[in-house]
C-alpha cells in the first residue's frame, strides 16, 4: 500500500512539473507587415550586401514577432489558401493606395 501511494505521488508530481509550451498562434496581419518590412529593407541601398536572413531578423524585431510565429503563421497560410488569398489581397490593395500604384486590367 505504502509504495502505491508513494507511486501515486510520484505520478502527480511529475504530472503537475511538466510545463507545458503554449501553443503559437498565427498572427497574420502581423505577418504582412513583416514581410511588407522585409520587402522595404530589401530594397534599400545597402541590401546588396546584407545576408536575406539578417533582413528578415531586422523585421521580425520591428515589429515584435518571433521566428516561430512567423513559421506558424505560414504555415497555416499554407494549409488555408483561401484565407491567404483574401489577406494577401488586402495587403496588395493597401500597398498599392500607399506607393500611389494603380493595378493593371
């Protein structure tokens, strides 16, 4: 009896010691406003010389984004195209009214 309960102890310490990682969830409008600072910081005059991932990591930081939500917003952009269609639209249109761009019929 006594190594029963011992053993039930054990479990629920353990059991209760686990921490748990929250999960990442997908932030997309925050997503589109990296990649809209990743595209600005690509084209300034010193990204010729400055390594794509250095760029991106400018970005994330910008805007207070970790590379894991980054990662997990993508992918669940890429498991739903149809949400991906619809934001990247709406991240073109209000590009494209902030550059003054008129689109192409």
């Amino acid at each position: 009896m006594r190594i029963i309960a011992v053993l039930c102890t054990l479990l629920i310490f353990f059991s209760c010691s686990r921490r748990k990682e929250p999960a990442v969830k997908p932030d997309i409008p925050r997503f589109f406003q990296v990649y809209e600072t990743f595209i600005e910081l690509n084209q300034a005059d010193h990204a010729p010389f400055m390594d794509k991932s250095a760029l991106m990591d400018s970005a994330l930081a910008l805007h207070d984004m970790s590379p894991a939500q980054f990662d997990t917003t993508l992918a669940y952009l890429e498991r739903h195209p149809e949400i991906f269609l619809q934001a990247f639209e709406q991240f073109d249109d209000s590009l494209r009214a902030r550059l003054h761009i008129r689109s192409v019929d």
